[in-house]
C-alpha cells in the first residue's frame, strides 16, 4: 500500500490542477469572445440615415444608429464603436464614437454613433461645401467580454456626403461697357443643395481686376433649403479704369458658425 502524499505536496497538486482549469476556461472564453465580435457585423438601423447638423461653431455633426448582434452566450460589456473618417489624400478628417453599453448574450442592440466634422477647421472645408464625396469609414468595435476578455474588430465602410454648395459656378457673362462710363459684369451664381441641412447665411461676390485690384463687391442673403438649388445672375457695375479682363470672380461664404472663400473663377 502506497503512503499518502504529504499535505503539501497534495495542496500542490491542487493548485496546479485549479491553475490548469482556470486557463482552461480563459481560452475558452477567449474563442467565444473572438467568435463573437468576429461575427459582429454593424448594419444600419431599420429606416436609419446619417443625419448632418451644422453646429454653430462650424462643426457638422453626423450621427446614425447601428444595430449589432451578439450570437454568443455572454454579454459584451463596455461595447463602444470608434469610427475615423478620412478624406482622400488627404487623411484623417473627422472621428466619432459611440457611448459606452452593453449588449446581452444573444440579442441584438441599437448603438446611436456620432462623428463630428471640423468643417470650419479642416483644410478639405471648401472641398466638402461644393464636392460629393465618398469618404471612406473605419469603425472599431472595443468590447469585453464575459468580463474576462478583450476584443477589438475593425470594419470598413463608406459615408455618402452631400456637399450644401454641390457644383458651385459664378460664372462671368459679357463685359458690357455702361453710357456713364462704368462696365457691367453679369455673374451667374449656381449650386444645388445635397446636404441635409439648409444653407443659410451670405454669400460675397468680388469682382477683381487682372492686377488682382479690387473692382467690385456684392453680397446676398441665401436660404436654400436641403435638396432645393440655387441659381441667380448678379450685377456687377465696375467704376471707370477697371478692367476685369483677365481678372477673377471670388464668391465666399459665411454662414452658422463658418466662413470659406471658394476658389476663383477666371475672367475672359
């Protein structure tokens, strides 16, 4: 008959038995974990758009909800969603996020993502005012799981932006020299709106001479409602030794928040 192992060496024994389960059950909650996030796959909500707010400060606030599923047995906790958006060639140009949840072991959860847009800051401001673009997303989902592991997922998506000044065109029509010695300079101003927030504010014409002096200035209130155009032709007077042959027309804007100068149009 076999003496019985000293206590010592049977608590040993124990504890490597207890250590070899607890990783046992670490890798099993691993793989659920990255079965379950791998299997995440972020889709809109039911009848969800990316809605467009124009903040005050110039920021335009983007905001859209996700519903993402969660096949395994244990609830995600601490899920959020990170979202960069880039603008091509040019980089980084906004990020987002979503609130801290959690989504209970198979079901499915509504997560409201924001994403603010610098437009007054951004060096892609005047590009996006006049410019459709799909501007390239990607979004990270952070979560633990079971409240052992960690995950981090990363999906690619694109975001449609509809630019508020799509096509911008201050079109110059024929000088048209005036009895009283001045020259008209007809400027048809067009752009349709395919944001989903209004263009209001004010827009300035200039008128400027080859030499790059000032010949001419307007302005006129805008309030262009989302999906509605714009198209009007302005009267330019220029005073007597001011050629605009060869010069530009220079329209900019300044609404909630923000100011842009577009870019120049050339004079015949």
């Amino acid at each position: 008959m076999n003496p019985r192992p000293p206590g010592l060496y049977r608590l040993s024994r124990l504890l490597r038995r207890l250590s070899t389960l607890a990783v046992v059950v670490v890798v099993v909650v691993t793989a659920f974990a990255v079965y379950s996030v791998a299997h995440v796959r972020p889709s809109t909500g039911s009848g969800a758009q990316m809605t467009q707010l124009l903040l005050p400060n110039g920021t335009v606030e983007l905001g859209t909800t996700f519903n993402l599923s969660n096949p395994g047995p244990f609830a995600f906790t601490h899920f959020r969603l990170l979202a960069l958006v880039s603008f091509p060639g040019a980089g980084l140009l906004a990020v987002g996020g979503s609130p801290d949840s959690t989504i209970a072991g198979g079901s499915t959860a509504s997560v409201p993502l924001t994403i603010y847009l610098p437009m007054a800051a951004s060096s892609a401001g005047p590009t996006l005012l006049t410019h459709d673009a799909q501007l390239p997303v990607d979004l990270w989902l952070n979560t633990t799981y079971a409240s052992l592991a960690s995950a981090a997922i990363r999906a690619e998506t694109n975001y449609s932006w509809g630019a508020p000044f799509d096509q911008l065109n201050a079109t110059p029509g024929p000088v048209a020299p005036q009895a009283n010695g001045t020259v008209l300079v007809p400027i048809a101003v067009s752009f349709a709106n395919h944001a989903v927030f209004g263009d209001v504010g004010t827009l300035s014409v200039r008128v400027l001479s080859a030499g790059g002096a000032p010949c001419s200035t307007t302005s006129l209130l805008i309030d262009t409602p989302a999906g509605g155009t714009f198209a009007q032709t302005l009267s330019l007077y220029l005073g007597p030794g001011c050629n605009p042959s060869g010069g530009e027309v220079l329209v900019a804007y300044s609404g909630p928040g923000i100011t842009v100068a577009f870019p120049p149009e050339a004079i015949p």
